[in-house]
C-alpha cells in the first residue's frame, strides 16, 4: 500500500464516529437511522459521516425500500489490513537485522 493511501484510510477512520460506524457494520448492515439509535450523533450527521466512507471505499449502500441500508465492503478494511501487515513485516525484517548484527561474536 502506498503511502498516501494508507494516510487516507488513517484520517477517514481516526473519526471516532467513523470508526464506531465501522464497528456496527461489522455485526451487520444497517440503515442511517438504526446507526443513529446506536450513537451519540445525530441522524444528519450520521449520514456526512457514511458518505465519507462510501467516498473512500468503506461501505455502499442498498436501496430497500425508502431505506437505504449500509454494508461494508470488506475491500475498504483491506487496505488497512495490507498496510499493517507491510508494517509488521517490515519491522520483523529489521528486528532479524539487529538481532543478527548484536550476536556474540566467538
């Protein structure tokens, strides 16, 4: 993951909000207005957030009747899953490095 994409997918869910969205979709879709009986904020702004999200990839929307319900796209977590794993890799990689590097010499 590149950069930038990787700071995209950290600014869009380093919102308290977005990220408490994100937590409940991960149980099950859900229309606006359930999500907003379940936070703190209200359904207006329950709606700005969820368009920050399908913005960047994080959900879409299904039309059932008057509702529209919201589920994740398990490709927008992905993103986040791949950057931590590159970090994780990553700083495995160097540990081995320093490890070998600090060994007794004999």
């Amino acid at each position: 993951m590149k950069r930038s994409a990787a700071i995209r997918v950290f600014r869009v869910l380093g919102d308290p909000q977005r990220f408490a969205i994100v937590e409940h979709l991960i149980r099950a879709p859900r229309s606006v207005q359930d999500l907003a009986d379940r936070l703190p904020i209200s359904r207006p702004a329950v709606s700005r957030h969820l368009r920050v999200l399908k913005r960047n990839h994080f959900v879409i929307a299904e039309a059932r009747g008057a509702q529209r319900i919201y589920r994740l796209v398990p490709e927008g977590l992905d993103q986040l899953r791949d950057y931590l794993e590159h970090l994780w890799d990553e700083s495995q990689r160097r540990f081995v490095i320093a490890a070998e590097n600090t060994k007794p010499k004999r």
